[in-house]
C-alpha cells in the first residue's frame, strides 16, 4: 500500500498535475518548456519533476545543455490506468485546456525562434532562457 499512497500522493499537487498534463500532450518537453508554458522558476519545475522521476512517472533525457522529459509508465501499469484517467478528467476542463493553448503557443514561438537562429551557436538556439 506505500506505492500506491506515493503515486496517489505525487497527484496531490497541482504543479505536477499541470507538468504531467502537458507532458501528456507532447511527446518530450525541455525544462524551460515546462518553465515557460506554467510561468514557474527552474528550481521549482525541477524539484516536482525530480519527485516524478523517483516516483516513475517521467524519465530524462540530457540534450547538450538541456534537460529534457517524458512520460514513462509501462502501458497496463497502475500508473498508466491513473494517466488515463486524468486525460479524461482534464479533457474538457476550462484550466487543462488554457495549458493547452499556451503549450502550443510557446512551442510554435520556440519554433520561430529556432528557424531565426539557425545557424547560430546551440546556447543561442535555444528560445528557453
């Protein structure tokens, strides 16, 4: 039963409740995506990230610099039957859906900003900071 209070209580916090949600929509987000799209500091969305980790729902992935993301549960699991369920509760949800918008937002100006830097040194390239 410690497992599962861990789980449960690991989606007790709304911070890794939207992390996970937006994770959910993308297949693999930088820290600073997470930074930017919730509008928190770097040490915050590490420190909730890091406790996803330990817990197992994301794994990562180091890309130069850069910290990058995913959702990790084995499919069947517990864990992915939980995620499945909060997909469905967050659906139509007013908030889940505005995480949504600024998500595709940012990455659509991540995007942009990578094309305008082509070329440019990879610390440069990077529209995170």
């Amino acid at each position: 039963m410690k497992n599962e209070a861990r789980l449960f209580k690991s989606l007790g916090d709304e911070t890794r409740l939207m992390i996970l949600w937006i994770l959910m929509q993308k297949e693999e987000l930088c820290v600073c995506d997470i930074m930017g799209v919730l509008k928190i500091t770097q040490s915050k969305a590490s420190r909730h990230l890091r406790y996803l980790y330990h817990l197992g729902w994301v794994t990562d992935r180091r890309d130069g610099l850069w910290m990058n993301y995913r959702i990790s549960v084995a499919p069947g699991s517990q864990q992915h039957r939980q995620l499945q369920l909060l997909g469905e509760f967050f659906r139509d949800h007013p908030e889940a859906q505005t995480l949504r918008e600024r998500l595709d937002k940012w990455m659509a100006a991540k995007a942009l900003a990578a094309q305008k830097t082509a070329g440019a040194s990879e610390e440069l390239r990077c529209s995170c900071k």
